[in-house]
C-alpha cells in the first residue's frame, strides 16, 4: 500500500510539473522584438508591435499593427495555439505571419524568446515579454 501511495505522488508531481510549464505560456504578453534575418541580407527588426494574449484553453487573440518595407500590417485574429515538449509553440491563425511552429529559446517567467522560419532562408526571432 505504501508503495502505490508513493507512485501515485509522484505521477501527481509529474503531470504538475508538466502542466504548469505550458501555462507559464497563459497570459498577455506584449510583442517586445520581431526580427527577421536572412543570410547575406540586412535583418528586419520591430519593437514593441502590439500584445498577444493566450488563454488555457489552447486559444488566444493576437493585437499586432507593424509596417515592413512600406507594408502595413493589422493582425487581429483569434489563434489556437498548441505546447508542444517544452521546446514548441504551434500557433494556428489564417492569414498571419505568426501562424507557424516556433522553436523556443528562452522560456521564463516573464520574458520568453522563439525563432522559426519561413521555409526559405529567412529566420524570424520573437520575443515575448508580460
């Protein structure tokens, strides 16, 4: 019996731990930085381009203006969005430049730091601070 009491604390502490590191993710976060870099090419970066919120039920709203090269872009479309191992984030949302699996790269509290890529040669960094 005291041995099932132990495995059950510890399968208990295991999906805790696993859980709560996804829902460090739940909350609005302001865009801090949105880089994009392509080899050979000068980077692109933006600061503070709008909040994207993520709610624990695997959705979210995204509130981005930003102008690149002359374009003017307004993201203000829901999202689902998907943990994924601690080294994922999928973001589903039509027609946004943000709809894409990121890699992330720092993940705190507070701050958090995602690269992806576009399929070519372009990587795109985002950061992410509450």
């Amino acid at each position: 019996m005291k041995k099932k009491t132990i495995q059950l604390c510890v399968m208990a502490a295991v999906i805790i731990f696993t859980s709560s590191c996804s829902q460090r993710i739940v909350g609005t976060w302001t865009v801090q930085r949105y880089e994009t870099l392509t080899p050979g090419q000068p980077g692109v970066a933006l600061s503070n381009i709008g909040t994207v919120e993520f709610k624990p039920n695997g959705t979210g709203e995204k509130n981005l203006n930003y102008t690149v090269l002359g374009i003017t872009r307004n993201d203000q479309s829901p999202f689902k969005w998907n943990w994924s191992a601690d080294k994922y984030v999928s973001i589903n949302s039509d027609g946004s430049d943000f709809s894409k699996t990121w890699i992330i790269v720092q993940n705190k509290k507070k701050f958090q730091k995602w690269k992806s890529t576009d399929g070519t040669n372009a990587v795109q960094v985002i950061e992410l601070k509450k």
